[in-house]
C-alpha cells in the first residue's frame, strides 16, 4: 500500500496520473521516468558542481591586484572573433561575456539586452567577485546599479544558497522608488537562478505577510526603517549568516539622517561578510566606514580624473531670478515647453502641494504630477509609473525623487530651489542625460544664492549663466491671487508653501549660501497670491541668532536673551496648525543644530519668573525684581516668594499657599496655551480693601467701611439716613406684594387661553368622528366623556381628587412664558368645583356647552 501511494505521488509530479494495479507496462515506465528525472537532478547538479569550481578557479587566477583600477587594464586582442580565452586575466573586460560569470547570469543579461559593460562596471565588478570590500563612485545613470546586483547574485550562486539558508544578501536604498528600481532589474537578471527575493519598504501594510517569508528569502531589497522593524518585531529573522551588504546612495544612507536606524542595523549584522557602498558623490569618511568594519576597501572613483563630475551630453544653465519672479519665470518657461518631459524640484513637501495645485487650475496645457515624501505609497508608485510611460509631462517633486531613480527620456530638469550642497544638485541633474542619452538643467538662484555658483564650479561642473527673455515672461501673480481668493484650502496652502520654504532656507548649514534675512519676504508673499504676509515663527529667532551668540560668550548678564526667551513663550501659544508636518529625521537634527543657540547651563539657571521680569511691558515689578537679583535668587527661593502668604483677619480662613490656588481664588484662568484670562465677574477679582493697621478685610467688612466713607464724605446724619432707609424699605415690600399679584394674574391668563385650544382640538376630533359614522350619546354618556376629560388632568397633577375650577380654564403644568401684557386678567377669583351647589354647577356646564357651540 505504501508503495502505491508513492507511485501515485510521483506520478502526479511528473503530470502522468494514477498507476493502475496490473498494468505492469506503465508501472515499468514509471519506474523508468523515476530514474530518468534522478538522473538529470544528478546531472544538472554535476553541471553546476564544475561550473563553480571553473568560475572559483578563473576568479581565483585572474584576480585584479589590490588598489589597482582595471579600466586602466588592457586585455589582448581575441584570436578568434567571439571566442572567450579562459586563461587570460578578466580585469579590463569590456563586455559581460569575458567575466567569470554563470551561465544563468549571462542568459538573464542576454535576454535584456545587457551586453557591454559601463565604466564602474568594468571598474567594480572584478575586485567584487573576488569578494573584496568596494567603494564606488561613478556619475549619475553610470550603471551602478548591474556593478552590485551581478557579484550578489554570483557569491550566493557559488556558495549553492538556498532558502532553507536564509538571508545571503541584504541592499539598502535611501528611498522606496530606488528600492522598487532595484528589485526590477534584480528579477530581470536572476530569473534563471533559484534563488528568492524580496522587496521590504515601507508605506505597506502588509507587514504580517512579510513577516511569515522574509525569513525564507536570500537577497532582500529594502529601506532601512522596514529592515530594522523586521529584525526587531520577526522572531525567525536572522542575519547572522549574511555574506553581502549593499549600500547604495551610501553617502545618503550614512548621513545624520540615517545614523541611527544603520547603527541598530549594523550592530546584528555578522562581520565576516562583504560590504559594497555606490554612490554619485562617495563618501571617504573614516568614520562612517569603521562603523561598517570595512576591510581593506577598494575605492573605485570613476569621475575623478574627468573634466566634469556630471554626465558630458548634460548642458547645465543658471537664471539669476529674484524670489517674488520665480512663480512667473516658472510659468513661462513650462508654456514654452509643452512637448518636454520636465521635472521641477522644490524645497519642501507644501511647496509641491501647492505649486501643482495652482497650475492644475490654470491649465498649462500639459500633465501635471507631483510626488513628495507626504503621499501614501501606493500613490506614489502610481505617479511614478504613469510619469515614466508619459512622453511630455510635468512633475513636481522633493529631493525624494533625486537619488537613484531612472526616469525615461528626461528632457528638462528645473531647479526651482537652490540645492543644500554640491552633491544634491549632482543627483538632481542626474535624472536627465542618462547613460549615453542627452538633457538639460536649468536652476534658479535669487541674488543672496549666487554663492553657490563658485561652489559648484569647485567641483568641476560646468554651468553657464544665461538671462531671460523678457519678451516670453508672463506673469500670472494676479491670476494666482483670483484663485486664493476664492478657494481657502488653496489659500492655506500658500501660506503653508511661504512658511516651510522660509523654513527650509533657515536649517540649512551654509549660511553664506542661505541666508533668510536677505530674502524680500513680502514680495514673495504676493507673489504667491497670498493677500497678507504669514507669520514666521522663526524670523526673530534668525535676526537675533548673532545678538545672542555674543552674550553667551561675553559673562552671562542677567538680562542675557530675554529676547529669545519671550520668542519661546510666544511660540508656546502658537497654533499646532502653524507647525510643519512631521519633519524628517534629518531635519530634526538639523533644526537641534541651528536652534539650541544657547548652552544647556544658561537654559536651567533661566526660571519662568526671570522670564516674566524680563518682558518690557512688567515695569511694575521691576524693584522686585531688583532685590530678588541682588541676592542670587535661584529656582526654588523664586517657588517661595510665590507663594508667600498674605496678611489676612482674624474671622478668615487661611488660604492654600500655593500659587496655583491664589489664582484661582483671584479669578484668572490658566488656559492651555499659556495665556492669562481675567474674568472680572467672578468673585475674589476685586481690589483687596486693608484696614489702617494693614490687615486684610473680608468682602463684607470692606463693602461697609467704603459706604460709610462715602457716607461721611457727603456730609450724611445718621437720622436722615435712618428715615431713608425706612422708606426704601417700605417701598420693597410693596413691590413686592404688586409682583406677586402680577404673577398669579399672568398664571390666571395663561390657563384660560390653554383651556380655549384644548377645547377647540377636542371639537375637531369629535367632528372627525362624526364624519366617519360614529354616533356619540346624551345624558350619561356625555357626562362619562366628562368625567374621562376631567381625569386627564387629575392624574398630570398627582392624582388629587379636589379639583378647582380653574384646571377647566387650561390644561395644567404650563409655564408662565407666553405672557401677554395687552390681555385684560380677571378680577374675581374662583371657588373650588367641590365647594360649588348643584344649581352653580349646573349652571358652569351650560356655560362650557355654550361656549363650545360658539367657538365652532
């Protein structure tokens, strides 16, 4: 039985089905696929067993020497044409096929059309498959891409890796769409390996998923957040038997930005491996690569002796423009350039909100996109994608689109911001002009930005200045303002596009470059069709950064920034909504580095009290203030003189010493912004009265002696103020007694009116019955109907058995708010029902009869 079972498991595998009991032919050609698929499972793993042992011999034999560059290398002329020497050394190869390469490699190479090899290819690639530590930096669209993947893919095809092995490979990237970039061409060139990948970035919520198969797979492609989730949070994540890590964009990756996360990372990885850093502008830090425990790195710049530094088929151009005419000279140059593929970068994420929202409404007569580090990840990938088919588009975006990414037939690249540093605008321009492929840039700098230019030409870039057309310049300020003017969320998000690009300008490090007291600030405003200028928070921070720095140099003076320190108490009670949304890692630290203007020391020894003498507008305090300097106050001597006790009577209860109480007994309200508000209604808020030995008088004492003082000072006798006092008093109580004969009138009125309506609804039923056939009864019935009707209101009062004869004047329970001063009130009051004769009684309901019968 267990045999069968086997022959039916095999056979399913082979696409044969069952094996019938009898048939000894098929069973016998069964056996027979059984050894033939064996047999060719122990062929191809012969074939692969000599490969690697020919591949590890030639790579072993013609290894480059370490420090040398192999493009400096030479290989002798092929005899045969097409025909691949074995025995000559692979350093200086210029195509794929002379590499030590597996045959699977070269098939999946083939197949997408990868023939010859890029300068930091043929750089790289050699001292890579001897497993040696790398370094490389090569322009933008140089092929970095394929120098890092192909030794991956051929250390793990060599060491047999397998998923029962787990993690062979791990390559970070800075950004998602970089990371997507390389697991696209990973599965381009190893479709034809066994090995398994897996892409891990974030925005994703399949984080469960991931976690069940990330420790199944060899060569892992990722950003450094998703990465350090799943080695903290997945159990059967390990990394211990790691053999390659890949930086790319490594200088990107190894900033303060990214400290953090690749230390964590780092500090489980094993460091037995090998480690691979790409980069447009390569970092040489000592300190970066001991924390990677480089080993003898090979460092591979291929731009270093060239003329330039960015790709030679880009033209590069600068546009001296001032701030408030960039909007208008963006504007004309996309209406000149319809039948382009731009791409326009800016500083910060509500400035691309903002600027494609703003030419979506006016219609440029192109696609707009825009694609920021805000945008969820599935919308990001779809702006990517449709941007990369589009042949004339415009895309607005951060420097989140400038590393890495391969953006098809890049016409133009439009700097409307002044990059940070030399190596953004690098990776900016190296979106166009692609491989062998040409482009142009253009960058716009204001007046205070053209520093930037002798920066740049220092790193062998050539750039030239050109002026605009004025004949093709239009200005669409006012059209923009239109707009602003009747959209608000447009509107807000101008002054938040204002706010975070002033922002931006002020974290920056080189302030020879950005300088943001230099920039005309309300004509920016009004070139953004904003109608008043926003506030910045920041601005007085900027102005009196020098001021400050001074003081903490010179000895700390009292009065040492009172400015800042009232700049904090105001951005305190700011508005959450003026904060820019949550700001990157890197710009965290910036801020930290640009801010703390002031030593830790000075910040403690500076008390909320200081701070409150400190301000111009508390002049009162100032002797106070004085005394308390005079004797070196310090924080906890400053807690007692607030809540010192005040002098109080003797009938007065002793008050909570602390402060928190005394304002709350005074009637200011501690609000959550900080702010003082006096309600001058509530008790306590008044003036406190002293008697001449000054102790403290309660409320009603101190109310007494100020009537008596101005009692005196008019020149009052006690018997006059006597007499008037009597007939003041004689007047409160007839007022008094005319109120209340007011209200028992007003009461009379108001159920003789709800008594009107209560017996017209109750004719209008009795009609709607009359009209369906309904025969009502005389005598008893009409009374019981009576009785029912008197019931009603019997049981509303509580069920009281006496009823008076004003509850037939209205139903009872009203209010006595529809009170009428022009309705005549009756004079006469009313006895109770109980008390009234049959005759009187009688008499009362022909009286109510008659008054039905009249009202209908």
């Amino acid at each position: 039985m267990a045999e069968g079972v086997k022959k039916i498991r095999i056979d399913k595998k082979h696409g044969k089905g069952p094996i019938k009991k009898g048939g000894r032919g098929k069973d016998r050609a069964g056996k027979d696929g059984i050894k033939q698929h064996s047999k060719f499972k122990r062929t191809k793993k012969m074939e692969e067993t000599e490969e690697i042992k020919a591949l590890e011999e030639r790579i072993a034999a013609g290894a480059p020497q370490s420090g040398t560059n192999p493009l400096a290398i030479s290989l002798p002329v092929e005899s045969k044409p097409g025909v691949i020497d074995v025995s000559q050394p692979y350093a200086g190869a210029k195509v794929f096929e002379q590499l030590p390469l597996s045959q699977n490699t070269k098939k999946g190479l083939k197949e997408n059309k990868y023939s010859h090899m890029t300068a930091i290819q043929r750089a790289s690639i050699p001292h890579s498959l001897c497993g040696r530590d790398v370094l490389g930096a090569a322009k933008t669209g140089s092929g970095k891409t394929l120098a890092f993947l192909i030794p991956v893919i051929e250390k793990l095809f060599r060491l047999r890796w397998s998923r029962d092995d787990g993690v062979g490979a791990i390559i970070i990237s800075p950004t998602r769409e970089l990371a997507y970039q390389i697991f696209d061409e990973l599965k381009k060139i190893g479709k034809y390996h066994s090995l398994s990948g897996g892409l891990l970035i974030g925005g994703r919520k399949d984080v469960e998923t991931e976690k069940e198969h990330v420790g199944r797979l060899n060569i892992l492609v990722c950003t450094p957040g998703r990465l350090l989730q799943h080695m903290d949070e997945t159990p059967d994540f390990d990394c211990t038997q790691l053999q390659v890590l890949v930086l790319d964009e490594a200088d990107r990756i190894l900033d303060m930005g990214f400290s953090g996360t690749i230390n964590a990372i780092v500090a489980q990885l094993n460091k037995e491996r090998q480690t691979l850093l790409f980069s447009a502008t390569q970092t040489r830090s000592v300190q970066d690569l001991a924390r990677l425990s480089l080993q003898d790195p090979e460092y591979l710049a291929v731009h270093a002796e060239s003329t330039a530094a960015t790709p030679a088929r880009l033209q590069q151009t600068v546009m001296i423009v001032p701030l408030d005419e960039k909007m208008d000279m963006l504007w004309s140059f996309v209406k000149t350039h319809l039948h382009a593929k731009t791409l326009v970068f800016l500083s910060s994420c509500k400035q691309v909100k903002f600027v494609n929202e703003v030419f979506k409404r006016l219609r440029p007569g192109v696609p707009v996109k825009c694609l920021h580090g805000r945008m969820k990840q599935t919308q990001r990938m779809l702006v990517y994608s449709s941007f990369c088919e589009t042949k004339h588009s415009i895309m607005f975006c951060t420097d989140v689109a400038a590393r890495g990414l391969d953006f098809p037939a890049v016409d133009w690249v439009v700097q409307m911001d002044c990059p940070e540093d030399v190596a953004s605008y690098i990776h900016r321009v190296g979106r166009t002009a692609r491989y062998t492929a040409s482009g142009r840039s253009l960058m716009f700098l204001t007046p205070s930005e053209e520093v930037m230019l002798e920066d740049l030409k220092a790193a062998k870039i050539p750039i030239k200045t050109i002026k605009p057309n004025k004949d093709k310049v239009q200005s669409v300020t006012g059209t923009i303002a239109s707009l602003l003017s009747k959209n608000t969320e447009l509107k807000y998000l101008g002054q938040r596009a204002f706010v975070t690009y002033l922002r931006s300008v002020h974290l920056q490090k080189n302030k020879a470059v950005f300088d943001v007291t230099k920039l005309p600030i309300e004509e920016y405003a009004v070139s953004l069709g904003l109608p008043t200028t926003p506030r910045v928070r920041f601005m007085k921070t900027a102005s009196n950064k020098n001021r400050v720095l001074k003081k903490n140099d010179s000895d700390h003076s009292e009065d040492e920034g009172s400015g800042d320190e009232k700049d904090e108490e105001e951005e305190e009670g700011e508005d959450e909504d003026e904060k820019e949304d949550d700001p990157t890692p890197e710009e965290n630290a910036m801020e930290m580095a640009d801010l703390d203007l002031k030593p830790k020391a000075v910040k403690e020894k500076k008390s909320k009290l200081d701070r409150l003498f400190n301000r111009k507008n508390i002049d009162v305090l100032s002797s106070a203030h004085e005394k308390m300097r005079s004797r070196n106050v310090q924080d906890e001597e400053d807690e007692e003189f607030m809540s010192k006790k005040r002098p109080r009577a003797d009938n007065e209860e002793e008050a909570d010493p602390t402060v928190s109480v005394l304002i709350k007994n005074s009637g200011v309200k501690v609000l959550k912004k900080k702010k003082l508000k006096i309600d001058a209604g509530k008790a306590g808020s008044q003036r406190m009265v002293f008697d001449d030995e000054g102790n403290a008088l309660p409320p009603l004492a101190a109310l007494a002696r100020k009537d008596d003082e101005a009692s005196n000072a008019a020149g009052i006798t006690d018997e006059v103020a006597q007499a008037a006092g009597e007939h003041f008093q004689r007047i409160k109580e007839e007022m008094r007694k005319r109120d209340k004969e007011d209200r028992l009138m007003e009461k009379q009125r108001l159920r003789e009116k709800r008594f009107k309506t209560k017996m017209k609804l109750k004719a209008a039923s009795e009609d709607a019955k009359e009209d369906a056939g309904v025969q009502l009864g005389n005598g008893s019935d009409s009374e019981d109907e009576d009785e029912s009707m008197d019931e009603r209101p019997r049981k509303r009062n509580g069920g009281s058995s006496d009823l008076d004869v004003s509850d037939y004047e209205g139903p009872l329970g009203g209010s006595d708010s529809d009170f009428d001063p022009e309705e005549k009130q009756p004079e006469k009051k009313k006895k109770p029902f109980a008390k009234l004769t049959i005759s009187e009684q009688e008499d009362l309901a022909l009286k109510l009869l008659k008054s039905r019968s009249s009202t209908f």
